[in-house]
C-alpha cells in the first residue's frame, strides 16, 4: 500500500495540536490539547499519546510514513530527547523513543521553527527554492534554515535562534537573562518593553487610560496603532526598524533565495509586513537587495504541524533510529 501520510505534532506553550496530513500538505483531521492539562508531565504526555493514538485509529496504519513533533526549543533527534524548552520545562524528556513503542512508527523531533520552514519548503512561500529562511515573530523571534534543500540545525541543534543577536548596547533585559537581543525589541515582548519604556520616557497614550499594565500586550497596541494612536504606531515602527536590521544581518550571512516572515505578529501586514519591507532593503547589504525575497508565510499557524508531519520526506530523517 501506498505511505501517503504523515502525522505532525506542534508542540506549544500552552496548545498542542495533533494532525493527520497527507501528501499534498492537506490536513484531514486533529486532535488539540492544552500543553499542562494536568499538573504531572507524565500525565500530559499520557494524553498526547492517546490522541495520536486517535487519529491513526481513523485510517490504515499501513499509509502512514512517520510522526514528527515540532518543539519550541532545544531537540537531539539523533537521541530522540527533548532538551531543553524554556516555556514549557520539558527538559531532558525521552519522547521519541517512548512515542515509537506506542505506535510502532518512527519519530522525528526538531524544533518547531525548523518544522515551519520545512512545511514552507514544500507547500507554501518557500517552494521551488533550495535556500530558505523562515523567521517566526511571535513572543519571541526564532528562524528556521533550510540550505540546498536540506534542514540545518548546526551542531548545537539550535541554529536560527536569531532572536538572541546581540544589537544594542543598552539594559532592557531578554528572558534569556541578557541583555541587547534582537527579542527584547523586535518581538511581541519586546514590544511591549518598548513601549514602557516610551512611557517612562513620558510618552502619552490612551491605551494606558482603558488598559492596566498587565493588560497591555502586542495585540493591543497594534489595534491601538490602527485605531490611529500616534505613540503606539511610532513603538511599532522602532520595533519593526530593529527586525528589520536582525533580518537583514541574518540575510547577509545565509544568503537565502528568501526570507519568509511566519508567526502571530505577522498577521498585521499593513503595521508591520509593509515597513518591515522598506526597512531590510534599506539595511541589506547589496547582494541581498538583489537576490533576496521577503515573503509572508502561507500555511499560517498550521506551517509547524504540516512541516512535522511531513519530515520523514527530509533527509537526515527518514526511517527508525
């Protein structure tokens, strides 16, 4: 029988959601699950299981391929463990090995950013190219690499963790405990930083009259920016100046054939997609002004799970370990 099938995990902070897709990046069926439902991680990954279990119970388990799992930081595929994911101290977990047993499938882990551009690579912005960057901007900034048509996750596993660029020399801190990212300002966080930092400054706004501190998030100040609020819009545009120059800089050193903007934030295409454009050409090295695109994502918040489900077409991730 013919292995049209593949089943992608997205692991999330707070979501995880399970998927059957098949050869064509259609999604056929999921399963969605909060990440902590209970308070033993033994228990949260007794429930994934089951539901993955699921959705192989609704078709023959003779079409599938394999299962990859998109994770929101540091992976070993070689050992199938989960180092190291600072949101959801999933660390040092054996997953792959125990997901194998209970499902007689091989299991692929990368990180989630790797599992977005792949999903690019094949059935959205980044077909037909063989050198692709995908930079998620979400809470945080991270990209996926993919260089002549093959996943590039570096010896450390953690290669495109751009969001941890040092650019500034001043003290807003990053929640990796330095300070100077490239997150702690062209991020949602950062955003949000900025614009307290605004505030502090003795900026005026009527977002901090409607709003409480804790209230204020990226998602606010964007529909306050597009409510016409003048200090919202003007954070934002020193937010989308500093992506702008981590892109071009990461541009200048993959040299891709294209940059996609993937994530929550890249949803406000007029606020940021549109200056976010004017700014990296204006900050590209000539070389990526010629022979760069910058693109929007096309699989929206479904790129990680259709790139995990499909990774077993990857090489370096085909068959058991």
């Amino acid at each position: 029988m013919h292995k049209d099938l593949g089943i992608g995990i997205d692991v999330g902070a707070t979501k995880i959601k399970c998927g059957v897709v098949d050869e064509q990046g259609s999604i056929l069926a999921t399963r969605t699950m909060e990440s902590w439902r209970y308070t033993a991680l033994e228990d949260n990954i007794k429930l994934l299981i089951s539901l993955v279990k699921e959705l192989l119970e609704g078709f023959d388990i003779r079409r599938f391929n394999s299962i990859g799992a998109g994770l929101p930081g540091t992976v070993d595929d070689a050992r199938g463990v989960v180092v190291y994911t600072p949101n959801l101290h999933w660390n040092d977990l054996v997953l792959a090995p125990v997901l194998e047993g209970e499902t007689g499938l091989a299991v692929r882990l990368v990180q989630d950013t790797a599992a977005a551009v792949w999903g690019e690579y094949l059935f959205g912005a980044g077909r037909g190219l063989q050198n692709v960057v995908c930079a998620t901007v979400g809470s945080g900034i991270a990209c996926g690499i993919i260089i002549n048509g093959e996943l590039y996750g570096g010896a450390s596993h953690t290669a495109g963790e751009i969001g941890h660029i040092h650019i500034e020399d001043d003290p807003i801190e990053c929640a990796c405990g330095n300070t100077g990212c490239l997150e702690a300002r062209a991020s949602g966080r950062g955003l949000v930083k900025l614009f307290m930092r605004g505030i502090e400054r003795g900026g005026h706004t009527e977002l901090t009259r409607r709003l409480s501190p804790d209230q204020i998030d990226a998602p606010a100040i964007f529909a306050a920016a597009g409510a016409g609020d003048t200090f919202c819009a003007g954070v934002i545009d020193e937010m989308v100046r500093y992506l702008a120059k981590g892109l071009a800089a990461t541009a200048v050193v993959l040299a891709p054939d294209a940059v996609i903007i993937s994530g929550g934030l890249s949803s406000e295409e007029e606020l940021l997609f549109k200056p976010l454009t004017r700014y990296f050409y204006h900050y590209a090295y000539r070389s990526v002004r010629s022979h760069v695109r910058l693109e929007l994502a096309q699989l929206g918040a479904d790129a990680p799970l259709i790139g995990a489900s499909a990774l077993y077409r990857a090489r370096g991730y085909q068959g058991k370990r």
